[in-house]
C-alpha cells in the first residue's frame, strides 16, 4: 500500500498505563541467587496511550500519551497523525469504540477532505445523527481519510479489501 501512496494505520488505545516507582533499592545479588526486587511502590497516577501501527512499515508512528482517553483526545491524535503526510490517503483500522466514531472526528475528516455538504446536528439528523451514521460517513472508501471498523473478535485483515 506504500507504493500507492496510502497509508494503512492500525491504531488503538491502552489505557491504565501506571507510572510506579519503587520505595526501595533492589537487593544485591548474591552468588547463585537472583536479584531480589522490591515490591513496595508508589503510584504515580495513570496515563493513557493513543498508538499507530504502520502495518506497511511495521513500526509505531505518532502515538499520544495523556492522562485521558477522551472523544477530543482521539480526534487529536488522528490530526496530528495525517499531518505526517497531509496529502495522502489515510486508512485507520480501529475496534468499534465510540470515541472512533465521534462528531469532532466527522468533522476533522470532512475539513481535511475537503467535504462542504451539511453534516446535520448530532443526536438529530444528516451524517451527526447517530454512531451509525458518522460511522458509514467515516468509513466511505470515497475519502482519503476513512476508517475500517473491526467487528470483535474478528482479525483485522479480513475487512481491508486492498
């Protein structure tokens, strides 16, 4: 997919992510035995990771970490992503949460591709009505910027028709 110009993006979140540190120093090796780690802690708080896998160049591009895993947070990180390459065609393998299928992502796709058509207003009609329908809008295989949503427990690969 490289070579035409498209980029293929598995992308998924891991929320939770502890930032721990240790109240101790790890006991000194003695000889035939394993060093010992303490297992006291402090906690840190949490984060949450917004990551990319470029399934053509086998490597993780633009990932986010932030202490929230919000609508605006997801919508953020597909901006800063497309950004890489403004111009080409973006294709977002994502599960079927709803922050995948939101209203700031319709419209962050319909300005990056250029799309004047009224989108509606969420919860009542056109493409914001409901997740359905900003789903089939962000799916459309006619945008440059489209997403492919995996069904659960489901392998990824078999929904791309290249």
């Amino acid at each position: 997919m490289l070579e035409q110009g498209i980029h293929l993006i598995s992308t998924d979140e891991m929320t939770g992510i502890q930032a721990l540190e240790r109240l101790f120093p790890n006991k000194r090796i003695k000889p035939k035995q394993v060093e010992k780690i303490e297992f006291e802690y402090e906690r840190h708080g949490t984060l949450s990771l917004i990551a990319n896998w470029d399934v053509a160049r086998g490597k993780v591009v633009s990932p986010s970490i932030g202490p929230t895993r919000t609508e605006q947070d997801f919508s953020e990180h597909i901006q800063r992503t497309i950004k890489i390459d403004e111009k080409a065609e973006w294709i977002f393998i994502v599960d079927q949460l709803n922050t995948h299928k939101s209203e700031s992502l319709v419209k962050l796709v319909a300005e990056s591709c250029e799309i004047t058509i009224d989108l509606g207003r969420k919860g009542k009609e056109g493409i914001l009505q409901s997740m359905e329908s900003r789903a089939d809008f962000l799916s459309d295989e006619s945008h440059r910027i489209r997403f492919v949503y995996i069904p659960k427990h489901t392998s990824w690969l078999n929904q791309i028709e290249c």
